[in-house]
C-alpha cells in the first residue's frame, strides 16, 4: 500500500498539488492497487490521514487538499447528475470489472441512457443495482 500512495503523492505533486486540485485516472489507481494486493479505500483512506481529500469525477478521482475548498456540488458532472450518491468500493469494483469486458459502443449507449434519466430514475436505478450485486455475493 505504502508505494501506491507515494505514486500517487508523487503524481499529485508533478501537477501542482497542494495549491491546485488534481484529477488522476481511476482506472490506473484501480490497477496500481490491485497489483500491490490493496484496495482504493484504504490507499484513500491512508492519503486522508496526510489531508489529501478526493472526490469521484466521472472516471477519474479529484484529490484536493483539506484546506482548499471541496469542489462545487452543483457542478455538471456525471456524478453530480447522479446525486453525487456513493457508491460502496466492492460494487463500484465488480461494475468496473463488468464495464471492462463490454463492447465500448454497448458502454456508451448505456451511459447515454442513464444520463437521459431523471435524478428519480436514476436513484431507483441504482437501488436495484445494489440489490442485484448484493444477492450475487451471498
């Protein structure tokens, strides 16, 4: 874990971090983790403890420093289109895992459709999702 979060320091501090926000890839923080036999909730855990802050934007992560403000809520993001809901590691994980193995064209159509949806539809959406990942762990 510990050279995952000096990658990830490293990389924040190349692009201006702690004066500026910076926004790293998940997909490659996802696949650092992995290999270290760690998970992204504890390497953003241990980073909070240095008062790095973060925040899911789409398919990056924004990290931001505790005493910069934390971005704007209102902001056009699909997250924020989504309510900003989160969304617990394993089953942002499994999606994740279920994304990678479709077609990019199937991914895109589907992104469409959900960002079409009303912040009702989209919450109730993602309520079965959840359903639906928990009854496949048990």
């Amino acid at each position: 874990m510990e050279k995952v979060v000096k990658s990830i320091l490293a990389a924040l501090e190349t692009n201006g971090f702690p004066e500026k926000k910076v926004r790293l890839p998940f997909q490659a923080i996802f696949k650092s983790c992995k290999s270290h036999d760690t998970t992204v909730s504890t390497v953003m855990k241990e980073l909070e403890t240095s008062e790095v802050m973060h925040e899911m934007d789409g398919d990056r992560i924004l990290f931001y420093h505790r005493t910069l403000s934390p971005p704007s809520k209102n902001k056009a993001t699909e997250n924020s289109q989504a309510g900003n809901r989160e969304i617990p590691d394993d089953i942002y994980t499994e999606a994740m895992e279920q994304i990678k193995n479709m077609d990019p064209k199937e991914v895109e159509r589907i992104k469409e459709q959900v960002m079409k949806m009303s912040p009702e539809e989209q919450a109730e959406m993602m309520k079965k999702a959840q359903q639906m990942f928990k009854k496949d762990k048990k």
